[in-house]
C-alpha cells in the first residue's frame, strides 16, 4: 500500500511549541540584529533637546497578525522590518489594546492615550484630548506643526478631540489623501467610488464626501502640487496607503511637521476574506514603513532629529476562536487579537533592544509627552522608561 | 421589558413553528438574563429556516434550560442537589446592560439587540466578562447534553488551485502536520471520482442536509442526494443584491450599521429567491451573502464562509468544497485609469487563498463531534499534490509513492 515516511513538517508543531511569542520576536530581532551592534553598539544618536525633536507615528493598519508578520512562518512577509529597522530600533514585544478593536477608535485611543469608547463607524471626534493637542497647547505650536495623514472618511475628526479644555483650534490638521483624490477626480469616473470606500469591514458602504474645496487649496497651498500633478501620480500608485505615504512626503517637504501621525489601512482587506490580498498588504506596508524611514533620514528638516514609532492599532483573532473566522475580522476580543508590538527607532532610542515587559497602547501619548516636553494629563498610560 | 415579563403574546409575530417552540419553553426563557436570552432568541425566531441538526440542538438546549430548577433546594433523583439558574448564569447576570438596551423591542429583533449589546459591552470593557461568562454556559451545555454524534464518520474535501497550470511554493503547510502529504497523487479524472464518492456516501447514508458539495465557481455534474450551493447558481441574487444595496446607500442618513442591520433582514424573496425553492436552503444562501463579509465579492471567500456556516449550523456527514478563481483585485492605478476592463481572474492569488481555507475547512470539522474519527482530503485540482488527515494516517509523514484519490479516500474514510 502506501509508503510514508516522517517529513520535516512533522517538527514544526513541536519547534513552534518551543517559540513563546516574545522568544520568536526576540529571535526575530535578534538575528537581524548581530551585524548592526558591531558599528554602533549603544545609542543611536545622543538625545536632543525636546524642542528640536520631531516625532512620526506609523499604525501599521490595519491590523495583523504574529503568524503573518514576526512569528517563523511569517517574517517573510516583513524583510524590511525585519531586516532595516529592527536592528535600529528598541522593540517591544508585547503591546496589549484594551480597548475596542475597530480602527478609528482604536486610533483615536492611541492619539489620546485613552481607550475611547466612541462610535467606531460614525465621524465623531475623541472624547479625551489628544496627542496634538497637549503638544500644540503645552509648547504653544502652530497648526502647521501637527498633522494626521489617514485614510479615510471617519478620521477626519481624529486631530482635534471634544474635551472642553482643549478641542477647537488646538488640534491637528488632518489631511485624508483620499478626498484629495475626490477632490481632484471631481470631474466623475465610472469606478473611482470603489477605491474610495471608507472601511474594509463594510465593503459597499462608501461615504458622502465633501470640501471639496478645502482640500484642492490643501494640495495646492500646503503640498505644492497641481491637481493635474497629483491625479498623474495617483495614477502610478497601487494602493490607498502608497497615495498616503506620497502625500506624507509632500507634507514633510512643505510643512516639516514636529509630530506627524500617519496610518496606514490597505492590510485591513483582510475583511474581504482574501488571505492573499492580506498578505500583499502586509508586504506592501512593510515596504512602505521603510520607505518613509528612508525619508526621514534624507529629508534634512528630519534627519539626525527624529523619532520614529511603528505599531499596529492591533492584531487580528487566531485561527483558534471558534466566535471569529481567523484573520478574517477583529471580533473576538481574543489575546491574539489585542497583544501586537511597537518599534521605536531614531534619535534618542537604543538600537537592538528587545523589551519583553507588557505595555499598553494607552503608554504612547505619556511617551510622547516626555520626548516632546508636554505634559498629556488626562492620558491613562504610563511613559515608558526605555524611551522616555 | 426584562425576560420575567414574557408572555406567550410576545411571540405573535414569530414564525408558526418558532412561536410554538418559544411558548413551549416560555417558563424558561422567563427565567433567563436579559443579557443572554436574545442570544437564545435570535436562534430561535429562525427556528421554521433551521437545519435538522441545528433545530435538534436547540431543542435539547431549552429542554436543559427547561429542566433546570428554579428551586435551590431540589434534588435530583441520585439525591445530588438540582442545577440552579443561577449556577447557569451568573456570569450573564453580573453584565450591566444600558437602559436603551432594556428598551428595546429584543424579542422581535433578537438580532438587533445583540449588535447593540456588542457594542455596549465593548463601550463598556465587559467583553472579556461575557465571553467568559458563555464559555462557561458553553462548557456546562457541552456537559449536560453533548452533541450529537455523526451517523457515519465525516469527511471533509477541499478541492483547490482550479485554473493554475503550475506553482512552485509549497502548499498545504499548516495541514500537513495532520496527515501525510502524497506527492505523486494521479490527477486525471479527479473531480469526478471526488464528486462520485461523496455521491455515494450520500446514498448509503441518506441523512437531510446531511452531504454537501460547495461550488466557488460553476457546479459540476453530482449526485441529487447532495445539497448543492455554488457561486455561479447565486449570481442574479448576488446582482440583486448589489443593486439593493447602491440604493440604499444613497439614502440620506444610512452608515455602515444601519446597512448591516438591513442586510441581515433582507428576506430570499427580495432577491429573487423562494419561489418553489428549498425554504430552508434558500435563507441559508441569503445569510451567505448578507452575513458574511466578502462574499458577494470573492468566490474564495464565498466558498470558505459556505464551508464554514454549512458545517456549524448543518453539521454535515460529508462536505466538499471546490475553490474556484475569483475576480483579481484592481490595484488604485488600474481603477484610476480611463478604461475599465471586465473583471480578470486571479488564479494564482485564489489558490493562497484556498490553501488558507481549506486548512479553515478542517479546523471547522474538527470542532463538531466525532472530530477523533473525521478525516479530511485536500487536492490541488488536475495536479499531483493532496494531503490525506484522518484516524488511521501517520501525522507529519510524506509519500512519494504514485497513488490516486480513490485509493487516497480508502486509506482515510472507513465508510
């Protein structure tokens, strides 16, 4: 009858057993990490003065999962991460979300350093202060110095909270690439409406976009480009967040933001169901993270002076919930699905440490606080004392 | 209202056997927390659409909820003191809920209400409670009335890859530590002696709903026994349904939530079906398309969430399911141009797809009872490679040794 004979597979289970989550990330790192320490051995950069610093914040958006990213079977999903940054950055491999796991608020409670409990599906602001404002407020910046590139139509609330302390006229300016698409498109095309859907979780429901206005004189008064120039180039890109890292790009050669928030969103089609199309967003967005390092490192208004942070909002259920349908969705409230990690890399930050102690997302805005010298009151989290 | 006011009026709206079923069971569905008994409801109201082996399962579960004391003091007939309520419950009932939510019509729309307290329990960070809470109701049923065995072994089969001529990467990785990799597996006529196989456990073990063959592209010829749900038989209702939902999306007002809410009330005669149709089979390909996230779009997502709804609710002996390509995802720059092309396939992306699906197809099975003796083929369609899981198959091995699926089948499914 048949012959068999005991394959490699068969050892995966038992190997897999042996990489606790944070052993297969410390691994991760720890393999990319050898030849980077040799040169540079300690601190990236001696810190500056806070009043000099910048910050950038990536959300690696929207959502993915241990096994598609820094897990064995993943990390080929993620060479740039692996591979260019975490040798020069701190990571931290367990960032717990206690909040609600839909992409706006879980947003909105990493700006303000509150788990927020806002409508994820309506365009409503925070209800705590955030990030933008206590810096803005506390340093006495301009308009011009905070800014949100996100990607769709429910974010474009997220600069400026509702707190009565704070809220109107202290918060960031929000530029959502996508209206900027409607806004240049306003002509009509037969199509377009499909790339402009708000959310991957509702996948017929586009919204009622407006300004159009607003946001030409943003593309040609802050950014610099024609709309003829922008359409052309949208034109070249394959992707919503590949417009949003472009967008970025024009923002920090106009406006050179002291904080910059960008979040990326293409890795949530994974609520089409498509693993492939997930794992494409993956890759593309881990191309994408390193592109714009690359950008901070060039740009002489950010080189030798930023901080940059990467972390997912948060994870997706495992393929062991009953309740969920694996990567599919974020539904479950399982671990998997509230436990990702952060990398902080840049001025000020350790290369090639691995921090295994638990944080919450809810510590970003202290942290931020003490890099940038403003005091975030109201926020629940802690400043993480290996960055702050 | 709170579940103590139930009366049997309450239930005039629901379907006749639903409603039967409520007031049958009225004494103990009064007993419940409101925190949990729309949960049971929103089964329940569905009651007349239900599959045989889902309508058994809810039986059993009220007929336990029935049986269980309101008396603390009571014993059983070993003398062992009866379950009260409370021990049932008190997880359910240690959830504060909102007053809206109190208000709420939730024994006309169960469904309704449970969206709502998701919400509100994640507003409220009590979503770890509750899932605690029915983990433990789960545990404690799964005691008390196990499920059902299945008359005869099941067998799962996931055909993938239709439409590939070649591919290098390594497929079935997360299914191979199960069962044994075949690489030299004869393909020719494959299909057909798949689909005859599953033909014939159908006849040998006539079991309603209980053989199924899952289509993500156009059914091939199979046994009538079979219940058949395929992508291409679905695509005037799926055509209805994006028409329905364009209108209703330029209604003033409506948002993501209350697009869902309408789907998920939309009836098979709205879309075109129900018309001398199987009524049962008929909600259920609704529910594909209106519950289900990416369906109406992907026929890999269509067949894999088929797979998985067939097998929670159906229960099935037997289910295949056959991948098929589905439409290539434009890049923005594509979508951006002048011209618009008809939708391409994506072959390749379809078959990464499948291979992630038909490990979920497996995991699924394995989660119903009589999981110890089912076991699973996954093909990939007119090529050599399959994976055989089942009781008797060496987990983690490979064969290099020219075989065929029938032989294949042999080895693992022993009727």
């Amino acid at each position: 009858m048949m012959h068999l004979y005991k394959s490699a597979a068969a050892e995966d289970p038992a190997r897999r057993l042996a990489f606790s989550r944070r052993d297969f990330l410390r691994n991760a790192a720890g393999l990319a990490l050898g030849s980077a320490l040799l040169g540079s051995g300690t601190l990236a950069r001696a810190a500056m003065a806070s009043r000099h610093r910048k910050v950038v914040v990536i959300t690696f958006g929207g959502g993915a999962r241990d096994q598609e990213t820094f897990a064995p079977e993943g990390q080929g999903n993620i060479p740039h991460l692996l591979g260019e940054l975490i040798p020069r950055s701190t990571f931290f491999t367990q960032v717990v979300n206690r909040g609600i796991l839909g992409h706006y608020v879980a947003t909105a409670s990493l700006a303000t350093g509150v788990y927020e409990t806002i409508n994820n599906f309506a365009a409503l602001p925070p209800e705590h202060p955030t990030v933008f404002e206590y810096f803005r407020k506390d340093r006495k910046r301009p308009a011009s110095d905070a800014w949100v590139v996100a990607p769709s139509n429910g974010f474009n609330r997220i600069g400026e909270s509702s707190h009565r302390s704070y809220g109107a006229g202290l918060g960031a300016r929000v530029i959502l690439p996508k209206h900027l698409l409607t806004a240049a498109l306003s002509s009509g095309h037969s199509d377009y409406q499909h790339l402009l859907r708000d959310n991957y979780e509702t996948p017929f429901y586009v919204p009622q976009l407006g300004g159009g206005e607003v946001e030409l004189e943003q593309m040609e008064r802050i950014l610099n480009l024609s709309v003829d120039d922008f359409k052309a180039h949208a034109r070249t890109l394959s992707s919503p967040d590949e417009l949003s890292v472009y967008v970025v790009r024009q923002l920090m050669r106009q406006e050179a933001p002291s904080l910059l928030w960008i979040t990326m969103h293409d890795i949530d089609v994974a609520h089409a169901g498509a693993y492939s199309l997930y794992i494409e967003g993956i890759r593309r967005t881990d191309r994408l993270c390193a592109e714009l390092w690359k950008v901070i490192q060039s740009e002489p208004e950010y080189a030798g002076k930023t901080t940059l942070f990467i972390l997912p909002d948060f994870g997706r259920d495992s393929d062991d919930d009953s309740g969920g349908n694996g990567f599919q969705h974020h539904r479950t409230g399982d671990a998997l699905s509230r436990t990702t990690w952060m990398m902080a890399l840049g001025t000020g930050v350790r290369e090639g440490v691995v921090v295994d102690r638990p944080m919450e997302s809810t510590d970003l805005v202290p942290t931020l606080g003490a890099m940038l010298d403003f005091s975030p009151t109201l926020a629940q989290g802690k400043p993480i004392p290996e960055l702050a | 209202m709170l579940p103590r006011e139930l009366k049997a009026e309450h239930f005039n709206g629901y379907p006749p056997e639903a409603r039967k079923l409520a007031i049958h069971y009225l004494a103990a569905l009064q007993g419940l927390p409101l925190s949990f008994v729309p949960n049971l409801l929103r089964e329940a109201i569905y009651y007349d659409f239900k599959f045989p082996a889902e309508r058994r399962a809810l039986e059993k579960e009220l007929a336990n909820l029935q049986s269980l004391s309101a008396d603390p003091s009571a014993e059983t007939s070993s003398g062992h003191p009866a379950e009260h309520f409370s021990d049932w419950f008190q997880g359910f009932a240690q959830i504060t809920l909102s007053p809206q939510l109190e208000q709420m019509d939730w024994v006309n729309s169960p469904a309704q209400f449970v969206e709502q307290l998701s919400a509100h329990l994640w507003a409220t960070h009590q979503l770890d409670a509750f899932r605690k809470a029915a983990t433990d109701y789960a545990d404690r049923l799964h005691a008390a009335v196990p499920p059902e065995q299945p008359p005869v072994p099941r067998l799962g089969i996931a055909v993938i890859g239709q439409g590939v001529s070649a591919y290098d990467e390594p497929l079935f990785r997360k299914l191979r530590p199960h069962g044994g990799y075949f690489g030299r597996v004869k393909p020719e006529g494959g299909l057909k002696l798949l689909l005859d196989a599953i033909g014939a456990r159908a006849q040998s073990h006539p079991i309603p709903y209980g053989h199924w063959y899952v289509d993500g592209g156009e059914e091939a010829e199979h046994a009538p026994e079979l219940t058949c749900v395929s992508y291409r038989a679905l695509e005037p209702v799926r055509a209805a349904l994006l028409r329905k939902m364009r209108g209703e999306i330029e209604t003033p007002g409506m948002g993501p939530e209350a697009l869902r809410t309408l789907l998920a009330q939309m009836n098979p005669s709205e879309l075109g079906l129900g018309q001398g149709g199987d009524p049962v089979l008929d909600r259920f390909q609704v529910k594909l398309l209106t519950e289900g996230s990416g369906t109406q779009i992907f026929s890999t997502t269509f067949a894999q969430w088929t797979a998985r709804e067939a097998l929670r609710r159906a229960q099935p002996c037997t289910l295949l399911v056959r991948f098929a390509p589905r439409q290539r995802q434009k890049p923005m720059n594509e979508l951006l141009s002048e011209k618009q092309d008809q939708a391409e396939l994506d072959p390749l992306g379809s078959l990464m797809d499948a291979d992630l699906g038909a490990y979920y197809n497996w995991i699924n099975q394995q989660r119903l009872a009589g999981a110890d003796q089912s076991a699973f083929l996954v093909w990939f369609e007119n090529h050599r490679e399959a994976v055989a899981i089942g009781p008797t198959m060496p987990r983690g091995t490979e064969s290099t040794t020219p075989t065929d699926l029938g032989e294949l089948l042999s080895w693992i499914a022993l009727a």
